[in-house]
C-alpha cells in the first residue's frame, strides 16, 4: 500500500515511493536524498529545521528530516531538531530504544550514532542504507563536512567508531498507515 503524507511542503522529498513503515521509508527518502548540495552554506535541511543561517554540521537535521516525512511519531522515538547530539542520545536512552553498539547488531533502517573521524571532531547521526556480515552503508547529511549528502562504507574494523543506535527496522518497524 503506498502511503500519501498529509505532509507536502516546499521541503518535501519528491518521486518517493512510501509504504507506510518507518524503517523502509526513512531508507527510501534518505537515498532519495544522496546527492543533494547545499547551496549558500545553508542546507534545506536546516531550513526545514527553521535554522536559516545554517549549521557547521547538518547530520542530525538531516535524519530528523528524513524521520519526520516518513511519519516517524516523535512521542514513540524522541527526535527533535533541537536536540544536541547528547541530548538526542539521552532522550531515546530516557525512552528505553537506544541501544549500545555490538558488531552486526543494527540493521538497514536503524539510525547510527558515530564517532568523528578526527580528535575533537563533532560526532555524526546516520541512517543505514545497506548492511553485510562485514559492512554497512550509511547516508549521512553534510557527510565530511562537504555540504553534500553521501554515503560511506563502514567495514567490520571502522564500526568501533559506531556508539548506538535506535532501531526502526526491528522492534520499532511499525505502519503509519
């Protein structure tokens, strides 16, 4: 069954086939994404956050954006755009759905929180595309600082840089329609 959003916006993620589960259609609309340059060092995933003058770092409005549209319910999974890196980790602790990281626990569909890949290097939020007994694919909004949307492989030696993730693949794949 495909699934129509009430919400339909100037930010909207456009030719996406939803199907009414969470995991699945955050995966659709994070590749449907996978490409897209910010113009002006603001990103319209900032916008739609209502952050006009832009942020260093966009992952986290990026996955939320990806979450909102896939009419993910903030009440079950805690997201918001204000929410810093630690204060999103410790909502979805506070909830019960965050999870510590084990090698080949998480799934194509759960949201990822990592490392930076330099001391001092702000932390990033993903969302798994792909996964192999030995690597997953993550879409990351702003992937290295560029200003774009990408994706980057993380073989079974980089996934130590993985801390947790909450599941929208397994115990939280739910329907919205």
């Amino acid at each position: 069954t495909n699934v129509t959003y009430a919400i339909n916006d100037e930010y909207s993620p456009q030719d996406v086939n939803l199907i009414g589960v969470w995991g699945r259609d955050v995966v659709t609309i994070a590749k449907s994404q996978i490409g897209y340059q910010e113009s002006d060092e603001v990103s319209k995933f900032d916008q739609w956050a209502g952050n006009s003058s832009g942020t260093n770092n966009w992952n986290a409005n990026f996955v939320n954006y990806c979450l909102n549209y896939a009419g993910v319910s903030a009440q079950e999974i805690p997201w918001d755009t204000s929410y810093s890196f630690t204060q999103w980790q410790s909502a979805l602790q506070d909830a019960g759905v965050y999870k510590n990281y084990t090698q080949g626990a998480a799934k194509v569909g759960d949201i990822v929180f990592v490392q930076g890949w330099n001391a001092g290097q702000n932390y990033n939020v993903g969302i798994i595309v792909e996964a192999s007994a030995n690597q997953y694919t993550i879409v990351f909004g702003d992937e290295d600082g560029n200003g774009r949307v990408g994706t980057q492989a993380f073989y079974q030696d980089w996934t130590q840089r993985i801390l947790g993730y909450f599941s929208l693949s397994s115990s939280f794949e739910q329907s919205t329609g």
